[in-house]
C-alpha cells in the first residue's frame, strides 16, 4: 500500500523558504517565497461573492414567471438577495474610512478630511444621476423622466457620505464612535421616518430619507455604511499582527448580532406604534449587519490561508471568481442592470420557466465575468497606462479625485 506523500518545510533565517516533497520515492526540491497574503484582497472577495448573489437574484426576480413566484426555487434564490445591497453599502463605508484615515495618516487637517469625503459623495452622485440618465434614454420613450430622480444603491451611498463628512473631521476613535452612534440612530429612527413619512407631502427629500420598499433611502440603508465606516477605522486603528484576532472577534460579534436580532424580532412586544419587519426594523437591520460581519471575517480567513496553504504545497495563486468580480463590480453592476431589466429582456420578463431562468442566470453570470477579466486586461495593458499618463500630465487635479 502506499503511503501518502508528506511534506516537510525547511526555513533557513535569510534564505526563501524550502519544499521539500516526498512522494513514492521521489525527492523533488523547490523553492518558494515566504507568503505575503494580500490582508485587504478579503475586501474585493467580499464584494465580489455579493455581486455574484446580486447577479443571480436579479435574473430571477426579473425572468421568472410570475406564476412561478411561490415556488421554492424563486424563493431560495431571494432570500440573500437582501444581504448583497446592504454589502455594497457597508463595504463602501469602509473604504470612506480607509480614505479618510489615509488623509490622516497624511496630516490632513479635519476641513481637508471632510471635503475630501464630500468629493467622494459627488463622485458617486455624479455616477447615480449618470446610470439613471443612461437608464433612461436607453428606455425612452417608455420610461418616465421621474425615474431620473429615483434613489438607487448609488445615490444612498452619496447621501450617506454627506451625511459622515462631518465625522471625517474627529480623530480616529472620534470617528468610530460619531459613524457607530449614525448607524444606529438610522436603525433605530427608521420606523419613526415611516411614521413621519405617512403624512409628509411627495417630495425628493422624503424619496431620499424614508424607508421605501422601491429604493434605497437613508433610512434605514444608510445604516450600512455608517456601519462600514466605523468598523473600517477598527481595522485601520489595529496592526497587521493584530488583524487576524480582530477579523475572530468581528465573526463571532456577527453571529451574536444576528442572533439577537432574530430573537429580539420573535417577541411578542414591539417598542414602536407601527414598524414593518422587512421595510424597516432594527431587528433586521441587526441581522443583516451580523451576517455582514461574519461574511467578511470569513472573506478576511479564506484569503489569509488558502495562499499560504497552497504555496505550501508549492502552487501558486489562483483565479478568484469573487476577487474578479468585486475588483469590477461598479462595470457589472451597471451593465447587468440594463441586461436584465433594460428593454433588450422586455419579451421575456416575467414569462420564463424555472430551468430556463437557471440557465440564463448562469449566462448572465458567465458573461459578467468574461467582462470584468476583460476591463481588467484592458486597465493593464501597455494603451490604456500610457493615455492614462498623458491625461493625468495634462490634466493634473484629475489624479487627486
């Protein structure tokens, strides 16, 4: 019988690591680099394993019959849908927090921080009202110049960095706990917004601020990246070394948080005269924050080990669908939008049968990946860095947005 192959690892002080591998009899030697994991690749994973849940929800949501809605398949393919959007949010918090601690790091003054948060609000505005604008002529004439207005994941990411631009000003522990008391005051205050919003007048200013079952308000989606921004100045504020002990920690806070909200949310009493568990409960958003959390330590342990393990082993790095995807996920988001819900799907929205739809969803999915592989060989080539450099030469403020 044959024994399996074992592996020995040999580390002189200062020289690259040593493999040595013994399998029937045959000694080979090879040597490898000691493993320097990307600590902030966990980041685009995560973005990326929500782009692929988002990708997948919206193929159903759009394609299936709507005789079809009560089956369980269509069910399954929902239920996380709820969880990659408010992601997007938290992730996107996060990296307001890495950009601001950077500038900090950089003896920005707090007016320097908070306008350079409230540049990365007209970034991502200027995008919403782009998407929503392309959105639009690429409908018209069907499509109604109110859906120009209409707030989406993009414009809810806008909002919330004006509303934390004024936390960007506070030192680091300043900051943690100005973006943690915002989360929860929007978890929390969002059943009284819908309170106020029954008798508001229609108005943008309540589309942006009141929980809506057809859009991303701040209430209570701004929760998220508040959220994001708290937790991302944690992770800056802790060293390298202390990061790994940071991310068990966060997983097991996760669980806790979910765990609370699903129980808290079981009890016979309520604190508010009226709150909807799936427009605006804290409950939930406690849930989805604690899974959130768990899903990103996750992230953080899988791209940690899994290089170490397999140049253990003597392989290198692999391809990551997830770490593809989210390095790209504004590009599909976009496209994928117009695909799936554009008038190219209008013969067959809401008309496809369940095995039908699967296939499509696993084209759209195989598509999306053929186009961010290809945006990212497009950004790494030899034309695009040179007209890159000539822009930036001639227009220099370019690189400071």
């Amino acid at each position: 019988m044959r024994s399996p192959p074992t592996v020995c690892a040999i580390n002189p002080p200062s020289a690259p690591r040593l493999v040595i591998i013994k399998k029937y009899n045959i000694v080979t030697e090879q040597a490898t680099q000691p493993v320097k994991p990307d600590r902030l690749g966990f980041i685009d994973w995560t973005r990326g394993a929500a782009t692929l849940v988002m990708l997948q929800g919206h193929v159903w949501e759009s394609l299936t019959h709507k005789d079809l809605r009560d089956t369980g398949v269509y069910m399954m393919s929902q239920f996380p849908g709820g969880v990659a959007p408010a992601v997007f949010l938290f992730l996107s918090g996060v990296t307001l927090a890495f950009l601001i601690d950077s500038r900090e790091q950089k003896d920005a003054t707090p007016m320097q921080r908070t306008m350079a948060a409230l540049r990365r609000a007209a970034f991502l505005g200027s995008l919403a009202i782009l998407f929503r604008l392309q959105m639009f002529a690429f409908y018209w004439p069907n499509s109604p110049w109110q859906d120009i207005l209409r707030v989406d994941i993009l414009n809810c990411m806008a909002a919330a960095c004006v509303m934390l631009a004024p936390v960007a000003a506070c030192r680091r522990l300043g900051r943690i706990r100005g973006a943690f008391a915002i989360a929860a005051i929007i978890a929390f205050g969002a059943p009284f917004v819908s309170d106020w919003k029954a008798a508001a007048p229609e108005s943008l200013f309540r589309a942006y601020i009141a929980p809506d079952y057809a859009a991303f308000a701040l209430f209570p989606w701004g929760a998220f990246v508040a959220g994001g921004m708290a937790c991302g100045t944690v992770f800056r504020s802790v060293t390298s070394e202390g990061r790994e002990q940071l991310m068990q920690w966060g997983g097991w806070a996760g669980f806790a948080l979910a765990f609370m909200g699903q129980y808290i949310s079981n009890l016979p009493y309520n604190i508010y005269p009226h709150s909807e568990f799936w427009l605006d409960s804290p409950c939930l958003a406690a849930i989805k924050f604690g899974v959130i959390l768990m899903v990103v330590a996750f992230g953080f342990f899988w791209n940690e080990w899994v290089p170490r393990v397999r140049a253990g082993a003597g392989h290198g790095p692999r391809f990551s669908v997830s770490r593809q995807l989210g390095q790209t996920s504004l590009l599909i988001y976009w496209v994928h939008i117009e695909l799936v819900y554009g008038r190219w799907a209008e013969p067959f929205k809401e008309k496809m049968p369940l095995l039908d739809t699967a296939l499509l969803a696993l084209s759209v999915i195989a598509l999306m990946i053929s186009l961010s592989v290809a945006k990212t060989r497009f950004v790494q080539s030899k034309f695009y860095l040179d007209r890159r450099a000539q822009l930036l030469g001639r227009v220099p403020w370019l690189a400071k947005a």
